[in-house]
C-alpha cells in the first residue's frame, strides 16, 4: 500500500494488537479438537473429538453434554462449545496430555437451588445451569498457573478455588473471583 492514509495505517495497527492480545488461536481451522475427561462424581470418562474438518462435531458435543450433565437430576443440557475451547486451550498452553477432571459442569435450577440453599457458595444465576460453565483441575498443574493461564486467554470468567483445587472458568463476561 503506498501512502497508507492514518486513518488507515491506525485501523490496521489495532485490528493487528487486537489479535496478538486475543490470546491463543488454533493452529488449523481444519484440524481435530480432542479432550480427554473424566467426571469425578460419576466417574465416567470420555476422550473425543468435539471439533473436526474445521466445525464443532455434533456427535462430539453430545458426548460432551452427556459427560457434563447434572449427575443429581440426570439433566443434559446442550454445554456451550466455547466452553470447550476454553479448556482445549488451557490443555495446549500446559501441554496437557492427562484427564481433565471434572468436578461440576452443568446444574439444573432445581439442583442449582439446593445447593444454594445448603451454603456451597453457589451463585443465584449461575452459568453451570446456562451449560456455559465448569470447574476443572489438570493433574500435574498448578492449580495457581492454571487460573493465570485461564484469566490471560481473556474468554470468561474465572473463579479460584484452592482450598476445593479447582479452577472454575465460563463463557460469560470477563471478570475473575
């Protein structure tokens, strides 16, 4: 471009800061996205692939929103995908090649309120009964490097929780507890 016009040149230096500051991208838009998992409050374990041939596979996501039901009611629900990426993401950052344990995915209103009511510290609008949030843990991460890492992508919020060893992460606003 000769000559750029500033208008042009500023347009062009903040798309590019914009991506650099986004955080971590896929390597390939036609590449598989797999995640090996396992709910530690049924003990069922699932390894799949929930994106492939550049979309989000709809077997792989049912799979998902079977593993991440509310294990109380037996409610599926359909999990949010980005939800996913998010931990597709922390388990690239970390190099990740274990389970990711699962200690709540999603919870129905019903569930939701009596756990409320019993003083877990659960919130009254909660994005685990949205199916857009999931406490996690990664055997062999520190639990403190992947809160870092889940509050540097920038996707959701992130909730820290040392004394239960879990990080909670979901695809709301970006905010952090």
């Amino acid at each position: 471009m000769k000559n750029p016009s500033r208008r042009r040149f500023l347009a062009v230096t903040c798309a590019t800061a914009a991506a650099v500051s986004a955080g971590p991208t896929f390597a390939k838009v036609g590449s598989s996205r797999t995640l090996k998992m396992r709910n530690l409050h049924t003990g069922e374990k699932l390894e799949a692939a929930y994106w492939s041939n550049g979309d989000y596979s709809s077997s792989g996501l049912k799979q998902f929103n079977k593993l991440l039901r509310d294990h109380r009611a037996n409610e599926v629900t359909r999990m949010d995908p980005k939800l996913l990426d998010i931990v597709y993401k922390l388990k690239e950052k970390f190099n990740f090649k274990g389970t990711v344990e699962i200690i709540s995915g999603y919870r129905s209103a019903k569930t939701n309120a009596k756990l409320r009511a019993a003083g877990r510290g659960v919130a009254k609008r909660s994005y685990h009964t949205r199916g857009m949030a999931m406490d996690i843990r990664m055997p062999g991460v520190s639990l403190s490097k992947l809160r870092q890492a889940a509050l540097n992508l920038k996707a959701g919020g992130v909730g820290y929780y040392p004394k239960s060893n879990f990080v909670h992460v979901d695809t709301g606003p970006v905010r952090r507890w």
